[in-house]
C-alpha cells in the first residue's frame, strides 16, 4: 500500500474558502491483494440508478508528478474527491487497514481511487489509494454538498502502456460498506458517479543503467 498524506478540506458555500481539518502522513508497506476489502456492499450506483440518484461524487486528478512516467516508477498523485449531488456523503479517512478488521462490529467503510488512464482503445489502472474508516473510531466524515477531501499519496506503477504513446489520467470513487449484524444491505441511497478533470501523461522507455 502507498504511502498516504491525507489532507481533508471543507468548501464552505458561504465564503467561497476552503477549511483544513485533518492531515495524516503515515508510511506504509506495498500495495497488498485488496479483494477482502472489496467484499463489502458496492455503493456506487449503477447506470439506471444514477439517472434518479441524488448523492454523487466527482473524483478529480488534481496533481501528478512526474507525467512523463517509466515503467514500475513511483509517482505521486493528489485526487480531490467532492459532493457533488443533494445530499451528505460519508467517506472513510484513515489509511489503516485495522479499521475493517473483523473484530470490528461497527459500521464501517473503505474506498480505493485508482489511478486509470485511458486511450481510445481502453483503459488500464497503474495503481490506486485506500483509505478505511469506521463510525466507532471516528474515522469517518460526512461531507455535504460542495464539501470535498483532498488525498495525496505515492502509487507504485503496476500497469502502463508502450513508450511514446500519451493519455488522459482519471479516477473514481470505488466505496463500500459493512454493517454489523445485517446480511441484506443497507438502504442507504447508491452514489453517482460524476467524471472529474484529469491530467495527461505520457509514457517512456526505462532509463538504461551506465
């Protein structure tokens, strides 16, 4: 798993400004087999959900560095993920897998943003970020619409396409959650998901060795 700093900020509707509230900056190992944390319910709406869905997220790739990217490299990335619908979003906000632990009976989430890039011929992920959070530990936060988190972190790149070609980085909100002692799902609404800006990159050979 990458290496996480994680700043959350609040758009106030009001004032027009932004509000730092948190940052977490904690060193972690690689990325490791995420399918237990996707084992949760999918709240991300389908595509006949999402005409009468009034939460949405729009997930934008507001920095990337470097763009000019060589295989395996380790790039760092800052997605800033907004309410962009009618109603408040809960989102996790720690980078520590302990908070979906089984032994934890609370109700919890967990959210990857992948880093996609696409050509007209498809898309592949070069990497991702996770966060976790549960509502015992506190580790969670609802934002309201226009309110948004700012996530930054360092992703090692897994997959990528052949050197010279250039493409359009993306990503989206992949966010489930756990309740304790119900097997049928909650009824909380689905989210929707918006298409954010993006960055374009453009992919090299490896720097040969001396």
């Amino acid at each position: 798993m990458p290496v996480v700093l994680l700043i959350i900020g609040f758009f106030l509707s009001v004032s027009s400004s932004a509000q730092e509230v948190r940052r977490i900056n904690l060193g972690v190992g690689e990325s490791r087999d995420s399918r237990a944390v996707r084992s949760g319910q999918y709240m991300i709406c389908d595509t006949e959900q999402a005409r009468d869905a009034r939460k949405a997220v729009r997930v934008s790739v507001e920095s990337l560095t470097p763009t000019e990217i060589e295989p395996t490299e380790q790039i760092s990335v800052v997605f800033r993920v907004e309410n962009y619908g009618e109603l408040s979003v809960i989102l996790p906000v720690s980078p520590r897998i302990t908070d979906l632990l089984p032994e934890n009976d609370s109700d919890h989430y967990s959210v990857m943003l992948p880093l996609a890039v696409g050509t007209p011929g498809g898309a592949i992920y070069m990497g991702w970020l996770e966060l976790y959070g549960s509502m015992k530990s506190n580790t969670t936060v609802s934002l309201k619409p226009g309110e948004w988190i700012t996530v930054r972190g360092d992703i090692r790149v897994h997959n990528w396409y052949a050197a010279g070609t250039s493409a359009d980085t993306s990503s989206d909100l992949q966010l489930y959650r756990w309740l304790p002692n119900q097997s049928g799902g909650s009824e909380e609404p689905c989210v929707k998901q918006v298409p954010g800006a993006s960055i374009r990159v453009r992919f090299r050979s490896p720097k040969q060795s001396p």
